[in-house]
C-alpha cells in the first residue's frame, strides 16, 4: 500500500511539473485577462449593418458628374479644400463681389476626363468677408501637409491680404502638367 501512495505521489508530481512547465502562471493570466476584457467588449464592435445590400445598391448609384463647377466631383477639384466660389456668387475664377483673391495660393493636379490630359490648377482662397457656408468641398489628390505649402490645402491663405477672413475659394487652370 505504501508503494502505491509513493508511486501515486511521484506520478501526481510529474503529472504537475509537466503542466506547469506547458502552462505558466503568465500564460493563465493572459487568457484570464482575455476572457474578462475581449469577452464583455465584443458585442460594443462596430459591425456593417446594412451588410451586401447597402454595397449592393452603391454600384446601382448615378456617377457623379465631373462637369458641374457646382458639385465637389467637378473635376478641377481634386485638391480643393474650401467653400465653392461657383455656389457663393463668384464663378470658377472670379470671387464674389465684395471679396478679392489671395495673394498667395496652393496647386493641384488634375486630370480632365473629356481630353484625358493633367492640368495644373491654382486654388485662390477669396478674402474680405466671412465664410460663405454653401458647398464644403474637401479633396485631397496628391495634397501634401504644410511641410511642402504650395500643395497644401488646409490652411486659409487669406493671411497675407488686407482682410484675411476666408470667404470661398476658386479654381484657376495654370497649365497643362
Ligand atoms: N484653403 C481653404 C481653407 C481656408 C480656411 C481654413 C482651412 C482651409
């Protein structure tokens, strides 16, 4: 009988040393720590509601046009940041009465789809009076932060003028890239 609890406490032992070895304190405390953090956390992750069906009807959706100086598509857009001067009483080039063109300005890119050629386009902030609030448009094609500054567009570049209150911004074609 002693042999056997002898032989019973050596076997345990192994058995024991053997686990713990596998399975380290740290090991048991990290996926302790999983299942009590990641457990009640998983039902809060956000998950795409409307599944297939939204992405689905997106293909069926009308191409915005890249011909209305009105809408953010137009495409001498691609790197304005700003209010539309066309939806402030300006036009593509002109600001609107009451207001006067920056003196400095960014530069954009653009490619023109109806003759597939790249233009280069000069965004002038108009200034003098506050924002005119009709058409936010943000697009940012080959838009670098202020560390290269004549293609930055997140600044207001009314600063060097007179007034520098920021009213909208135009879109002037420079030249073909
Ligand atoms: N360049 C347009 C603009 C003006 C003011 C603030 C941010 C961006």
């Amino acid at each position: 009988m002693r042999r056997f609890l002898e032989w019973m406490d050596k076997a345990t032992q192994t058995r024991v040393r053997t686990v713990a070895q596998r399975h380290g304190r740290r090991s048991l405390l990290s996926k302790l720590g999983v299942a009590m953090v990641g457990g009640p956390l998983l039902p809060m992750l956000p998950f795409d509601r409307s599944g297939q069906f939204g992405a689905a009807h997106a293909a069926d959706a009308p191409k915005p046009d890249p011909n209305d100086p009105t809408k953010c598509e137009y495409w001498r857009y691609c790197a304005f940041d700003g209010y539309l001067c066309t939806c402030c009483g300006g036009s593509l080039t002109q600001c609107p009465p009451g207001t006067e063109a920056s003196k400095v300005s960014w530069v954009g890119t653009c490619l023109n789809p109806n003759d597939n050629k790249h233009y280069l386009v000069s965004y002038n902030d108009c200034c003098g009076k506050s924002a005119c609030g009709s058409c936010l448009c943000n697009n940012n094609e080959r838009e670098r932060p202020g560390y290269r500054l004549g293609v930055h567009n997140d600044i207001n570049w009314c600063m060097a003028n007179t007034s520098p209150m920021f009213h909208c911004t135009t879109s002037i074609i420079v030249g073909v890239a």
